[in-house]
C-alpha cells in the first residue's frame, strides 16, 4: 500500500514538473486594413481635444506558442461586408494571407478567442477551419438572441455572423467561457469588466518573459488608456467598468507598454514590425 502511495506521488511529481515547463508565446499584432482618413480622437475617446487626431487600423493578434499551438484573438472581416464600406478602409489583405506572409496557415489555427463579436473581430472567422472558438457565454447569448428582440440593440453585429457563430456552435467548435479570470489555454487568460459589448472579454498571455494584455476594443486606442478615460458614447455600455479594467489592466502588467488597445495604429510605429504590418509585441 505505501509503496503505491509512493508510486502515485512520484508520477504527481513528474507530472506537475512537466506541467511548470511553461508554454512560451510570441505575440503578434498583425494587421490587415486601416482607414484611409485620420479621424478626430473625440470619435473613439470620451473627452479627447477636438483638434486631436487618431489613425484606425483593423487587426488580428497572433499568439505563438513554443508547443505549436497557434492562437487568434480575433479573426478580421472579410471586404465584402456592407458595413466596412462606412469606414473607407484602404489596404486591405485578407487576415489568412497576412498571417501566412508569418510562415502561419489558416488551417494551422488551433483556437480562436473572440473579444466581442462585432464584425470587424469576426465575420472572418469561416477562414479559419480547424479553429475551436472562445466566446463569452453571456456576449454569445446576448449576440445571437437578445440582440436581435424587441428591445435588443443589434448595432456592430451582422446576420450572417450570427449564422456563422450557430454553425460553429452546431459544428461542437464552440467554447463558451463562463465569466472573469479564467485561464483557457495554459498561461491565456481572459477577464472581462470593460462592457465594450454585452460582456466582451480582453486576454492576457503569460509570455514566459512578461505579461502582455491584448485588450481589442477593451480599449479602442491609446488616448483612453493615457488618460484613462471612457470609450466615446456607444464604447461601452458602463464607463466606470470602463475606467476600472484599464486600471486592473494596468495592475497586471510590468510596463504599460503591454497593453495593446483594439485599433490605434501607433501599435505599428510603438513596436517593430517584423514584416510590413506585422508588430512584434516584446
Ligand atoms: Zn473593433
């Protein structure tokens, strides 16, 4: 009897020592189209001087396991989606070919995490076909049922997207993620609190050398996290939630550096990028 007991807590240990050899991440932000005109600050962050001006990019993160998992958070738009054409995007490379130009193939995604399901962050996710996908169980729910009912506010969201996200969820992809702080992959974890939907989620990668927090439209540009103010109205759906994620945020990283906003294309000047539109996050 003890020596199985001796037995069991040997393998525990040899077991738990596998475990600490931590999955190292690179992180990148990668970028597949941008508007063509700079617009007013005011646009996206309460509060910002009206002559102050910010450039929008849209982007997908890669986060690149040394196990070979290859993770998204988000998944892009594809060109032909009615609402794009508001935004006058120039520049525009299908996030599957940008991730490619990285040595990365669609196929070669293992997992997708959806920070909101605007269509900017995934009306491309069809790209992606062996991807399982991480949702908030509540930003899910609220996107393909309530939204859509009496007194449900379906702004940012398509249909064909909600179609995309049943089929997925059909097709046994669908992960839903039940709340705050909950570590998904080893060393990825997301938290939610910002409301900048219904309960949009932010992530943050465990590198192996320093916390990086990938916020998307937790924070859409870098002027909200400078001053910590509010996303302009129709940001969020609670401006002090808001405020208060950008200040954890910031409690949980070593340099504020790593915290990447959803769409300042300062992320592309603020780091190197490695190819054009692609920024190493280190
Ligand atoms: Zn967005």
């Amino acid at each position: 009897m003890r020596r199985i007991t001796l037995f069991v807590l040997v393998i525990f240990t040899v077991s738990k020592n596998a475990n600490s050899q931590a999955v190292k991440y690179d992180v990148f932000a990668v970028k597949f189209t941008s508007m063509g005109q700079a617009t007013a600050t005011s646009v996206w962050a309460s509060g910002a001087p009206a002559n102050d001006s910010v450039h929008i990019d849209f982007s997908v993160w890669l986060i690149k396991g040394s196990n070979g998992r290859n993770i998204l958070l988000d998944a892009g738009f594809l060109p032909d989606i009615e609402d794009a054409r508001d935004f006058g995007i120039v520049n525009y490379t299908r996030p599957d070919s940008m991730l490619l130009k990285l040595g990365v193939k669609a196929g070669d995604i293992s997992d997708i995490i959806i920070s909101h399901p605007h269509w900017d962050h995934i009306d491309g996710l069809g790209l992606f076909p062996n991807a399982k996908v991480w949702m908030q169980k509540d930003d899910y729910t609220y996107f393909v049922v309530g939204a859509w009912q009496k007194d449900g506010n379906h702004g940012g969201f398509h249909p064909r997207d909600v179609r995309l996200f049943t089929d997925l969820n059909l097709a046994g992809r669908l992960m839903l993620v039940d709340g705050d702080n909950k570590e998904i992959i080893p060393g990825i974890k997301v938290f939610t609190g910002s409301r900048h939907t219904f309960n949009s989620q932010y992530v943050l990668v465990e590198t192996g050398s320093n916390n990086i927090i990938l916020a998307s439209d937790n924070i859409w540009v870098y002027y909200s996290l400078d001053h910590l103010v509010p996303a302009s109205p129709g940001g969020t759906l609670d401006n002090a939630g808001y405020v208060k994620a950008m200040q954890r945020m910031k409690s949980m990283v070593s340099d504020v550096k790593f915290i990447i906003p959803g769409h300042d294309a300062e992320v592309f000047t603020k780091f190197r990028q490695v190819i054009p539109g692609v920024a190493a996050i280190k």
